[in-house]
C-alpha cells in the first residue's frame, strides 16, 4: 500500500510539475510575450550601440589631442583665419561675353 501511495504522489508531481512547464513555454510564445521580449532587445541594443558610438568619440577625442600634441598644435593659439575667397578671372569674362551677345542660338550671323 506505501508503494502505491509513493508511486501515485510521484506521478501526481511529475504531472504538476509538467503541466506547470507546459504553461510557461505557452505564455512565453504568445506574441504578446514576444513583441515584448523583442522590444526589450531592440532597447537593450540601441544602448549597446549607443556605449559603442561614445567610445569611439572618446577615442577619436583622445587620438586627436595626441596628434596635436605630436604637431606642437596647442590650444592656447588662436584659430587661424582662412584666406579671403579670391574670384576666377575665367567666371567674368564668360559672363562679359555673354552679355554682349543674344542668347538665340538659331539667328543667322
């Protein structure tokens, strides 16, 4: 009589616990569940590349000090000033001639 009574128990546990995994996976494959667990990921890897794209400025940051360090480029120097922005000579003389002349290419000269 123990032995059945061990045996019915067993089972009976086996199946709760069974039945208890079952319910699990289920309600972890409802898409609910799963449009949630995507977002979290998509989250998860918009922080992942974020942290990457920061430290990769950081370095860009750090190499670039240490490239000036390297040219005596200081930052005690003002900025130089870029050169005033000089005008082709070839643009005003192709707007002289063209204002001379009629644009009607079909007149007979």
């Amino acid at each position: 009589m123990f032995r059945r009574t061990f045996w019915f128990t067993a089972g009976a546990a086996a199946g709760v616990w069974a039945t208890t995994k079952v319910n699990r996976k289920l309600k972890q494959l409802t898409p609910e569940s799963l449009a949630a667990r995507t977002a979290d990921k998509a989250v998860e890897a918009g922080h992942r590349l974020k942290d990457f794209a920061l430290d990769i400025k950081s370095g860009m940051a750090q190499r670039e000090a240490e490239l000036n360090d390297v040219l005596g480029i200081g930052e005690s120097e003002p900025p130089r000033e870029l050169p005033a922005q000089r005008r082709l000579v070839a643009i005003e003389t192709t707007q002289q001639q063209y204002t001379k002349h009629s644009f009607n290419r079909n007149e007979d000269h």
